[in-house]
C-alpha cells in the first residue's frame, strides 16, 4: 500500500506520500470508475495545464545532425500565458478541450457547460478531477448540483497522476510546447490545441483502453488486486460527505 501511495514517476518519492485519510476508498473509486465504467455513461477525466507560456526564441531552433544535438538560443521574449482545460474520454481517448485566459471557477465552469454541450443528453457524465480548490468552489457544486446527471470523483490528494489527463498534458509538452517558438498567445494556442482535434486519440499505458470487467462495482473487492489488500480501516467512507 505504500508503494500506492507514492507518485510513481519520482525516484525519490518519500517527500510525495498521501496523507489523505480516505486514499484507499478514493483510488478504488477512481480506478474503479476507469475499469469498470457504469451504463450508459461517459467518463472524462479533467485537468488544466496552467500559465502556459508563449514565449518567442530569438533565432530559430537549430535541428539535430550528424554528431551535435538539437540547438536553441537561451534568451526569448514573452506574449503571455494560456491555460488549457482538457477532458480525455476514458472509453476512446478522444480530447474536449478549450484555452482560458485565466485559471477560475468561472473559466472551469464555462468549460463544464461546454463539455455538456458536447456529450449526448441520453448519457450520464462522470469526472475524474483532482484536489484542486477552483473544482470544488461553492458555485461549482451549486451547478453539478442542479444537474442529476453529473457525477464527480476526486482522487487522493497528492495523487493527480490518477488522472489519464495528466498523459495528455505529458504529450502536448513534448510534441508542440518544449522546444517550440511561439509570436502570440494565439499561436500557442493553435499549435498546442492542434493535438487535441476531433481525430486525436490518447493511449494511456497506465490502464490502457481496456474491454469492461464482467462484474459491478459493487461486487466483492474487484480492485482488491490493483491495491494489493481487501481490507477497510477507519470509519466508513461516504463519498458525498469526504470527497466535496
């Protein structure tokens, strides 16, 4: 179980432990929720990749050759920052996503009523999202609220890198942020979000696209392996009294 707790990509993860008193109840939520997705029902797991920087190299990049590597000028100038809400769908990997000016309630509720506007009505909507203070604003829990088809699932503190998104923002940084040169925030923005276009789809290793389990949430401990126990300590876990 300790081994759970850690962020698995750090080599020294001691400093990087949960202390979150429900981390079991909650990673079986969330990691249920990706192997055993309800009916009728999309999964998106949610996340901003903030103050993203435009920034502007003085001279072009420098490609790599025969014997050196790739070069770059160490000074630039700045056009401003972006921040890109991303919903990565469980099911196909497919990407919804928007670029904010800023990083607020009131942007992240605009992005919730664009993801609305982009999943059928018939369909019942889960998030996956994390500890973040601007996702459990009171406004924000007012409008899920007023919506009985939404669903929200936080994973443990400490532990974001629960959430499949993160591997998105891992791609978009490599591919179109790190070594790119931007004139403007708009150019940022068309360049980055050209990775999440309709056709675009994320395979995530962690958990993969994987075919659906045979047996209900519910049924006796089916992420018991993933945690390496079956058993519960503390008192017991309700889910809309510890998680909002």
């Amino acid at each position: 179980m300790e081994r759970a707790r850690r962020r698995p990509r750090d080599g020294n993860c001691q400093k990087h432990l949960s202390t979150d008193p429900f981390f079991v109840e909650k990673l079986r939520d969330v990691v249920g929720l990706y192997l055993n997705p309800p009916d009728k029902a999309v999964v998106l797991c949610v996340d901003e990749k903030s103050q993203i920087q435009a920034l502007e190299r003085t001279q072009p990049m420098l490609p790599m050759g025969l014997g050196y590597i790739e070069g770059g000028t160490h000074d630039y100038q700045r056009h401003g920052t972006t921040t890109l809400f991303a919903a990565l769908n469980v099911l196909d990997g497919e990407i919804i996503a928007q670029c904010k000016p800023r990083h607020r309630h009131q942007e992240f509720l605009a992005f919730l009523r664009y993801i609305e506007g982009n999943v059928p009505d018939q369909l019942d909507i889960h998030l996956a999202v994390d500890n973040y203070a601007t996702h459990k604003h009171p406004k924000v829990r007012a409008w899920l609220a007023r919506r009985p088809r939404w669903y929200i699932h936080f994973t443990p503190t400490y532990a974001s890198w629960l959430n499949q998104v993160e591997r998105f923002f891992a791609l978009i940084t490599q591919r179109a942020i790190r070594r790119a040169s931007f004139e403007s925030t708009t150019d940022l923005i068309t360049k980055s979000t050209a990775l999440s276009a309709p056709t675009m789809q994320i395979h995530v290793p962690s958990f993969g696209l994987l075919p659906r389990i045979p047996s209900s949430r519910n049924s006796p401990d089916f992420v018991d392996e993933f945690l390496g126990q079956n058993t519960r300590r503390g008192r017991p876990f309700d889910r809309d009294r510890d998680l909002l």
